[in-house]
C-alpha cells in the first residue's frame, strides 16, 4: 500500500505534506514515540496539544518543540491513571480549544507489577484502554468540529500476547502475568478503534490502531534487566520459529513513522477500523508471530462486548 516501511522516520512519512491549520492532541506526549510524534507534526506546521500528567516535563517538552519547530503548542495535565483526572482535562480541554482533527492515543505502561488505578482498575487496562476510552469519548464535540479527523490507537505486536478476558479485565479473580495484561490492554486498544469506526464513520470520523514497532522508551521503564533479556529472547525464538529474521528494535523516529502514517497518509482516507504496522494496513492473521493483526482484536462483537464493559466500568455511556 505505501512506498515506507520498517526503516522509515516520522520525517520521511510527513515529507511534502503541509498541516498547517490541522490540531494534533498527543497523549504521553512529553517523551519517546509521542514527543517524537509532536514534534514531526508540529514541524509540517500542526498546532500540537501536549497531554501528559506531569506539569513540569510538558512545559519543557513544548518549549523545546515550538523552539525547533517554531509551531504553536500548548499542554494539558492528564492523568489517565484517574477518571477524575481525565474527566476535569476534558473539561478544561472543551472550553479552551476550538477543534481536535487528530487524536493521537500515545500513552501507556507496559509489563509493569500487579498495580491499580485510582479508580481501582488494573493499571494497564485501565490506563492503556480505559483512560483514553473515556478522554476520547469526552473530546468528542472537538473531534466532531475538526476536519477530516482521525484517532489513532497505539497499540502493540503485544496483542498477539492475549486476548480479552470480559469476564476478569481487572484480575481480581485470576493470577496476574504482567505480560498478559499488557497482551489483553493493547488488544483493547485495536477493539476500540473497531468500535470508535462502527459508530463515526458516518460522521467523517475514523479511527485505527496501530503496532509502532519495538522501541527502547521509558514505556519499558518498569521492566527489569531479566524482562529485557526475555523479550530479545522471545523475539529471537519467534524469528526463528516463523523462519523469518527478525529486524530488531527501531529508533525512536523510526517508532513514529507508523503514527505520523495513519494520521496524515491519504491511503487510509475513509477507511477506519484497521490496524497497521510498518506504514501499511496488516492483514488478519491469526498465526504469524512476526506480524499482522488477530481476529480477535479486529471482531466486532469482541468490539461491542469491550464497549458495554468499558461504559459499565467508567459509568457513563456514549451514544452516536
């Protein structure tokens, strides 16, 4: 489908394009794959909102983006760990800004101890997916005023781990594995955007998920050095299994080539409800370990089950 990529940059996918008069919201947009996300936008002339919960590293982050890029970026205190958090930045976000035309659902955790939210959820279901379930849905009326809009999920390969468990999302019956809550959050995130698209399309609004590729962020930030050690190593075993090489780690402006891809890339125009991987829309597959999306992360009942659940859990619902 596109002419780029395992290799390619953020800078190479937005080459020749022009988004100025275009509003950018990142969310974890004051490190790794979303600063570098803002900072690629923002460089073709987008207006960038930073999201993130600590104040002091998204003051910094704007100031050095608008320094190098010279664009417009303001910044929005969000904790997505907190649906009071997420519910007063929304606010906050509705009566300052006029518009969103991409909304770019960056943040996360991964592989990190049994945790949970404020709200009482396990942390990365409840951040990875239920957070951005509820700011997304909040920032809704800006979304419908933007042009042409998209929301981009960050998802992972990591989908491939596990699916979702609808009866125990938050393991408060079941033994925790801090792989396979990751695995069931990024499965989310791709359910999700299957949901989002059922319901705006019609509008104009559609939305993806999407695979960055294997980054060394401060996303790893709670993995140990035994963690890093097993995931080079299951990489290695599935390259070896799959009889493919595998390619390694990206940089960081190789990581947000994808995202800068599907939320600019007139190849996705009017067609949502995908999931990509290096700059190009997978195909279902439900037994390479080195790629494409599974059938149970792009299934609409799947996506119907995980919205009820996800109303339920937040206690609000969203009618389109």
């Amino acid at each position: 489908m596109s002419n780029f990529g395992f290799e390619s940059t953020a800078d190479e996918v937005l080459e020749g394009k022009d988004l100025s008069g275009r509003t950018a919201f990142v969310t974890g947009g004051y490190s790794g794959l979303g600063m570098e996300t803002a900072r690629a936008l923002a460089a073709k002339g987008a207006h960038v909102i930073l999201s993130g919960r600590d104040t002091t590293k998204l003051a910094a982050a704007a100031d050095e983006i608008a320094e190098t890029t010279g664009a417009k970026v303001d910044t929005l205190v969000c904790d997505l760990a907190s649906l009071d958090s997420v519910r007063a930045a929304a606010k906050e976000a509705n009566e300052r800004f006029e518009n969103i035309d991409l909304l770019i659902n960056n943040a996360g955790v991964m592989a990190c101890p049994l945790g949970r939210t404020a709200d009482d959820f396990e942390m990365q279901f409840g951040t990875n997916h239920l957070g951005h379930f509820l700011l997304t849905n909040l920032l809704m009326p800006l979304v419908e005023k933007g042009s042409e809009p998209r929301i981009v999920n960050l998802s992972s390969r990591g989908h491939h781990i596990d699916q979702m468990h609808f009866d125990d999302p938050n393991y408060e019956s079941r033994d925790y594995d801090k792989w396979q809550a990751y695995g069931q959050s990024k499965t989310a995130n791709i359910l999700f955007a299957v949901g989002l698209e059922k319901r705006l399309a019609d509008k104009g609004i559609h939305a993806y998920a999407l695979h960055p590729g294997g980054i060394m962020t401060n996303l790893g930030r709670h993995m140990t050095e035994e963690d890093r050690q097993w995931m080079m190593e299951r990489m290695r075993k599935v390259a070896e299994e799959s009889g493919q090489q595998s390619q390694g780690f990206k940089s960081i402006p190789q990581g947000a080539a994808t995202t800068c891809w599907v939320a600019t890339t007139d190849e996705l125009a009017g067609k949502g409800g995908v999931y990509c991987e290096d700059c190009h829309v997978a195909e279902r597959d439900d037994e390479d370990p080195m790629g494409g999306v599974r059938g149970y992360a792009i299934d609409e009942g799947n996506a119907e089950k995980l919205w009820a659940l996800s109303e339920e859990l937040v206690g609000e619902t969203f009618a389109y």
